[in-house]
C-alpha cells in the first residue's frame, strides 16, 4: 500500500508540473513573438526549463514508482 500512495503522490506532482510547463512554454512563445524585453524573455526562458528538468525527473520517479509498485503488490 505504501508503493501505491508514493505513486499517487508522485502522479499528482508529476500532473501539475506538466501543466504548469505548458502554461510557461505558452508565456516564453507570447513573450517572443509580442517582443517582450530581453530580460523577461531570459527570466521565461530559463523559469520554462527549470520545470522541463523537473517534469522530467518526476516522470522517471512516477515511472519508477509504478514499476515499484507492480513489482510488490502485483
């Protein structure tokens, strides 16, 4: 059951992330084609990759979890 909740948690966190990576990627491609200021537009940038990295690494952790879980509980 532990495996499970990890899971759960981990999905959820992973969900948001996603989300919130669209909405930033959303921001970075309005900020470039409105032609923000430089500086914004490297605070977006690098705000967008940030939580690219993060998303990536929950999706391996989901994956593991799930894997983990599979693995014990059947």
């Amino acid at each position: 059951m532990f495996w499970t909740a990890v899971w759960f948690i981990v999905n959820i966190l992973f969900v948001t992330s996603a989300i919130v990576t669209l909405f930033m990627q959303r921001a970075y491609t309005e900020g470039k084609s409105q032609a923000a200021a430089p500086e914004k537009l490297k605070s977006l940038k690098s705000r967008r990759q940030i939580l690219i990295v993060i998303t990536i690494i929950l999706f391996i952790a989901m994956c593991a979890s799930f894997v983990m879980n599979m693995k014990i509980n059947g």
